[in-house]
C-alpha cells in the first residue's frame, strides 16, 4: 500500500498495490455498496446543514430561543443523522412598545439567520416585522397623546376642552390622524 499527499491539502490519497477494484475497509469499515455510499455521503451534508442552520438561529436568537429539536433519520450504516430540526422562540411582546420593538428585531434576526431561510423561518420573521409596525404605531400614539396632554397643560385646557375643541366639525381636514390610520399599511 502507498500513502501520497501534500502539505497544500489536508487530504490523504491511499491507493492499493493490488488490482482489486474493491473499496478498502480504510474507506468503507461496513463493507457498504457504492449506492449506500452515496446515502451515507448526502445524509452526512444534510446533518452538517441542519446543525448549521439551527446553529445560526441559536445565535442570533440568544435569550430568546428555547433549544434545538432535530428529527433523525438512520442512515444504511445504521448511525443516526440529523435531516430536519427547529428552534422554539419566545415571540409574544413585550412588557412596552419601546421592548417589543426591540424583541421584534431580534426574533427577524433570528428567523433570518441562516443562509437559506425556510419558508417557516420567513414566516416568523414575517410575523415579528408585523409585531413591530404595531408596536411603533402603539409608541407614536403614547407620544402623540403625550403631546397633546403636554400642550393643553401648557394651554390651561383640560382634557375634555381640548375633545370638545376637536368634536366640533368632525369633518375638518386633521393631516396627523389620517397619518396615525395609515401607518403600517405602506
């Protein structure tokens, strides 16, 4: 048997002096045919996708992300390989708008970590972006109403003059309502 490499790569080419057209029990201890070796190969990328993908959204997802489940299929050499795994995450809001915004951002960073989102993982970042249009609509409207209670103070208005005041002529053109409708439509 010769051993041949180089320092440039990290591969070792073991080639028998022998005619034999057999794989070596070096490179196939299960005594495998070429088509389960070839399973063997495609689960063993699957299983490094799936950890690698599930990995991306623990990082990402820190202080948010419960653990890891991966379903395992069994290969023809009877090791177990992972070919599909989810992430639980924490996505209900949070305690103030100013927290569910940021929450929000997280969960989309963690949903969209991986290089290949799945559709699910598009999904709850679809569902995270909505969460946090809500929220910065929810904030604008405690600033707005905010400013308002800060300027009729100012004004020496209660707060029922100043809903009098707007009641008046329902009809009349207001551009910051027909923005606090509108927001998150666009």
């Amino acid at each position: 048997m010769t051993i041949s490499g180089s320092y440039n790569t990290s591969q070792i080419y073991i080639r028998k002096d022998t005619e034999s057209n057999e794989p070596s029990n070096a490179q196939n201890p299960q005594n495998l045919d070429q088509k389960e070796q070839l399973q063997v190969a495609k689960l063993q990328q699957r299983d490094a996708e799936v950890r690698t993908h599930e990995a991306a959204h623990m990082a990402a997802g820190a202080g948010l992300t419960k653990g890891v489940n991966y379903t395992y299929q069994k290969g023809p050499d009877s090791k177990m390989y992972a070919v599909g795994g989810e992430v639980g995450i924490d996505t209900s809001p949070g305690n103030t708008p100013e927290e569910t915004i940021k929450k929000a951002s997280q969960i989309k960073r963690a949903a969209l970590a991986p290089s290949n989102p799945s559709p699910a993982d598009l999904q709850v970042a679809a569902s995270a972006a909505n969460m946090e249009v809500s929220a910065k609509a929810e904030q604008m409207s405690e600033q707005k109403s905010a400013q308002t209670s800060d300027q009729n103070s100012k004004n020496g208005e209660t707060n029922n003059q100043s809903q009098a005041k707007k009641s008046k002529n329902p009809y009349e053109k207001n551009s910051s309502a027909i923005e606090q409708n509108t927001i998150g439509y666009f």
